[in-house]
C-alpha cells in the first residue's frame, strides 16, 4: 500500500457533517466545530484520489490545534471529543 493509494481510510464530506452534528450534541458551539471543519478544510476539499481526510492529515490537524490553542476556540476536553469522534469514521 503506497502513499496514494486510493483505499486508505479517509474521512469524507458526509462523514464530517455527521461528526459536527455528533459533536454539536456533545456540547462544542458552532464556533468550536467550524474551527475544527476549518483546519480540516484544505485536506477535505482536495480533488481526485487525495479526497478527503486521511489518518495522518488528520493527526497533523490534531496536533496542530493542540500546540496552536491561541488559533481556535476548543479546549483540551474539547480537543478530546473531536478526536474520538473523527478517529471512529476512519
């Protein structure tokens, strides 16, 4: 299985709008689950087979938003339940 390999798990569109809906039920505001879609964005909107957000573009996300808290508006319990609700569509 190489770098572009069009089966990887990826989190697609549909797949996030379900885990903003789960996660807008688990209590994080609009504000909260539109920075997280944000940080996401330019992976998910990619085109071809590069679509959507696979396992390491989302832990570089992650991480990102952990060593960067000043660019959003999630807290580390937050950050938490973004996580374990993204890793469960991959």
């Amino acid at each position: 299985m190489g770098i572009f390999d069009p089966n990887k798990p990826k989190v697609s569109e549909k797949e996030l709008k379900e885990a903003r809906t789960e996660l807008r039920h688990e209590g994080l505001t609009a504000r909260d689950v539109n920075d997280m879609t944000n940080v996401l964005a330019g992976s998910l909107h990619e085109h071809g087979i590069d679509h959507g957000v696979d396992k390491k573009e989302l832990e570089r996300a992650l991480d990102y938003m952990k060593e960067h808290p000043n660019a959003h508006h999630l807290s580390k319990s937050q950050l938490a339940k973004v996580e374990k609700e993204l890793k469960k569509k991959l």
